[in-house]
C-alpha cells in the first residue's frame, strides 16, 4: 500500500508574506516570508504616518539612523515602536494586517 501524505487546510501562523503583525504594545513582526521578500537587505527600519489615508509606512534601511528601529529577533523579525504608535495616537487591534509595497516601503492599511 503506498502512503499518502496529510495536509493542513490551514497554512501554519507566519507562512503568509502579505501580513504583518501589528499589536497595541507596539511591536510590529516580520514573519519570515516578509522578512526574506522586502527586508532581508536592511538591519533597520523608518517608519512614517498618513493620518490621512491612516496608513503606516515602513521603509527598510541598511544603516542606522536618529529616527531608525533596530530589526531585532531570531525567528521572527520584530521592532518595538510603542512610542510611534503614541505620538500619532495610531488606533491598533492586536492582529495581522495585510500591506502592499509600494516605492520602497511597505504600506500598511489601518
């Protein structure tokens, strides 16, 4: 008889490479995926603000900067901004959120 491999319905939490880990605390995960496909040449990041559109933009940087958070982690790449979040009073849920790229920064709808 030959063996016929199981599959999960579900993909494993952190396979997707469109979402992006955001919490109230401030800490913003790059599951693997992310970080292979858009962050993988950066040891740090900026991050700016549209209050109008309420987005997020996240620009990889390879060289620290006044305004730069360190890409810090082994598994999962993560940074903690819980002072960003406050400066813009940026209402988040605890939950992943889907991004796209666009001009060398990956924009994250709120």
């Amino acid at each position: 008889m030959a063996f016929i491999k199981y599959r999960k319905d579900k993909p494993k939490k952190g396979i997707s490479s469109k979402t992006i880990g955001i919490t109230q605390r401030g800490r913003f995960a790059f599951y693997k995926p992310v970080f292979e496909k858009f962050l993988s040449d950066a040891l740090f990041v900026e991050l700016f603000y549209d209050p109008e559109n309420n987005q997020i933009g996240i620009k990889p940087v390879k060289e620290n900067t006044t305004d730069s958070f360190r890409i810090q982690g082994k598994t999962t790449k993560m940074i903690v901004a819980k002072k960003f979040l406050n400066r813009f009073n940026i209402p988040i849920e605890d939950r992943r959120y889907d991004f796209t790229f666009e001009n060398g920064m990956l924009i994250v709808q709120i």
